[in-house]
C-alpha cells in the first residue's frame, strides 16, 4: 500500500510503500495525534526503512491501494 504524508510549510510530502494494512496505519495515525502526548509517530516501509514524522507537522496522510509495478514513460 502507498502512503503519502503532506508535511505543514513543506513543498513536498512524504512517499513510501509499506505491507502494512491501511486500517493498521490509520490506528496507529489516530491514537498518535489523539493523545497529543506523541512527538513523532514511526513508519515502516516495505524495504524496512523507518520514517519519523512529527505529529504536530502533518497537513494530510493519503492511504491508497496496492500500486503494481510501473511500466513504460510518463507523459
């Protein structure tokens, strides 16, 4: 699943994959930014790179399906 998170003041978003359910995301998303006791939230990619996001910075998360492998040009 592809994850994109727009960040406050910034001209461009976070974009990873990840194996993760989009209902695993969106939980671990909600109790962060509910308790506002959380600094950063963490997420994991498919590669098992980690990102730290601070919960005060995020604008949007955009939660989209499973992208295939991309073939051929963009136009």
């Amino acid at each position: 699943m592809e994850v994109r998170i727009g960040i406050v003041q910034s001209p461009r978003e976070i974009n990873f994959e990840t194996d993760a359910a989009p209902d695993e995301v969106r939980a671990v998303l909600e109790s962060a930014l509910a308790e506002g006791k959380q600094p950063l939230v963490s997420f994991t990619d498919s590669k098992g790179k980690q990102y730290l996001v601070p919960t005060a910075s995020i604008a949007y998360v955009e939660l989209g399906g499973d992208s295939g492998r991309k073939v051929g040009f963009v136009s």
